[in-house]
C-alpha cells in the first residue's frame, strides 16, 4: 500500500498523483494500481511519470472507471501499488529525441532527467503531441534542452529522424509506427514503449502479447520498451 500525497488535476482529464513509496525504479517502467477491492477486477498499469528514493508520481488520463477513481483520491488515501515491473528505455547516448503522443509523455519526464544525469553532454529534444490542449509543457522545459509542442496536429510532422542518434517514443501505435517510417533508414536507433491492456502485469495471463519480429512478447514481462524494427517489422519478408 502506498499513500497519496497529492493529486491534482492538470488540464481537463489529465491528473498527477504522487504516492509515498520506497523504490529504485527504472525509466520507462511501470506500476499496477488500484484504488478499490472488487471492481473493476483488474489493477491498471500506469507509468513512472517522476520518482525519488521514497515517491512515485504519476501521470494519467481519467478515460473511464479505473482512472476515474484514481481521480477522486485525496491526500492520506491508500493507494495498492505494484511494481515497478517492465524493461527499461536503453540510456542512449548524443542527440536524443524523445516523441509522446498524449497520455505517452508521462515516461518520458523521468527519462530525461535520468539521460540528462547519465550524460549531461547529451541534447535532448522533447516532442510532445495532443490531441485538444498542452499538458506540463513547462515542467518538460526543466528536464529537456529544447521542447516542441504540436496540438490538433501531427507531433510527426515536426520531427527530422536525420538530426538524432536515438528515438524514445510512446503513444498511439499510428504515431509511432509513422515515427518509425520515417527514422527506419536513418542511423537513429528507435525504441517504442507499448501500451497494450494488460491484465496480470507480471507475465502470467499472455493477455498483453504483441507479436513482433522474433515472435510473440508479453508487453509486462518483455517490454514495455522494444526495438522499433521489432515491432513494426514486415511480415512479408
Ligand atoms: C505499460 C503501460 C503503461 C501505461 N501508462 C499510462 C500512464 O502513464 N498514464 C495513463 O493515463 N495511462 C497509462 N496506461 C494506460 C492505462 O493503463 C489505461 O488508460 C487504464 O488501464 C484505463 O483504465 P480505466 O479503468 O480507466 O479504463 P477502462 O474502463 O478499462 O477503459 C476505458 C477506455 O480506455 C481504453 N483503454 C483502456 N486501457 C487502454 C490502453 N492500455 N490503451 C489504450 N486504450 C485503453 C478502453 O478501450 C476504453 O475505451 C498505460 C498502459 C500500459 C500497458
Ligand atoms: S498482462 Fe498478463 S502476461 Fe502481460
């Protein structure tokens, strides 16, 4: 059980929480949560938004029960947190872009600062897409040297794989699948953390199976973070 220590509201359906718990998580990992005894059955995977040694903040999007009563969580409550669980993004090194789409930014907040600690000498650039209305674009600014905001639009549009030595992306599988169109030929490694619905988290249940260039992987226990090439791979060849 973790406590909460704030939750507040960020724009319209968008929320940070931070829990008091004692952890080394890693970037890019994720953490089950629940807020209630029997319903809805199944924790909710949520990611590492930002950590210390004795808090885990999250960011997440209120999109229906689970989420929603995540919302209405005050300060003191108690909150059932797993985790961490999942791989890692890789600690890439240079000229780094990291891509979110909506709810996708929330890992990479912490994956800045944590490529900016490996290496201060790496340039990050931070890419964030919404669908309505920016969310935490002044807190991105504290972790990244540059951030680039798109909203209505096409976070892809704005992006010139060419100019980096690596790509971290998150959200919505057509915006990372066009990221991974345009970078594929370039000397830019991609990575791209999924975010299929899981049900157990921990490896058990093959509910979060994606398939990939060398066969099926459970998203929880493999991932969430793969190689590009793995997942967007042809499957005629
Ligand atoms: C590894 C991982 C990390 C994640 N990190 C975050 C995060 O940091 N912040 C955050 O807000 N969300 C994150 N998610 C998504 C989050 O888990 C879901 O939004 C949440 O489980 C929805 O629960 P709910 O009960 O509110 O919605 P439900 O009532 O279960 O569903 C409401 C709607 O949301 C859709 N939905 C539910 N889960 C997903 C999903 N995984 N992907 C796309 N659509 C979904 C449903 O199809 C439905 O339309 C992550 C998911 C994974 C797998
Ligand atoms: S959620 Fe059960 S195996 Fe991944």
């Amino acid at each position: 059980m973790g406590k909460v220590l704030e939750n507040k509201k960020v724009s319209k359906d968008f929320f940070l929480m931070k829990v008091e718990q004692k952890n080394q998580a890693l970037m890019g990992q994720f953490y089950m949560l629940r807020a209630w005894e029997q319903y809805p059955v199944l924790s909710r995977p949520v990611s590492i938004y930002d950590r210390d040694d004795n808090t885990v903040t999250f960011l997440y999007k209120a999109v229906g029960k689970g989420t929603e009563i995540f919302s209405r969580l005050k300060k003191d409550d108690e909150i059932k947190i797993d985790g961490p669980y999942g791989n890692t993004f890789p600690y890439v090194e240079g000229r780094i872009a990291l891509v979110g789409g909506g709810v996708g930014i929330a890992p990479l907040f912490y994956t800045a600062k944590e490529l900016k600690k490996q290496n201060p000498e790496s340039n990050i650039t931070i890419y964030l897409g919404f669908s309505d209305e920016a969310v935490l674009t002044e807190e991105f600014k504290t972790v990244g040297d540059r951030i680039i905001t798109n909203v209505g639009g096409f976070i892809t549009d704005e992006i010139n794989p060419e100019e980096y030595d690596a790509i971290l992306t998150c959200g919505p599988l057509p915006m990372m699948r066009v990221l991974y169109e345009k970078g594929k030929d370039t000397k830019a490694e991609i990575y791209v953390s999924m975010e299929n619905r899981m049900a157990c988290g921990v490896g058990a249940c093959l509910v979060c199976t994606c398939k990939t260039a060398s066969g099926n992987k459970k998203v929880c226990k493999d991932g969430p973070v793969f190689p590009a090439k793995e997942v967007f791979y042809d499957e005629s060849k």
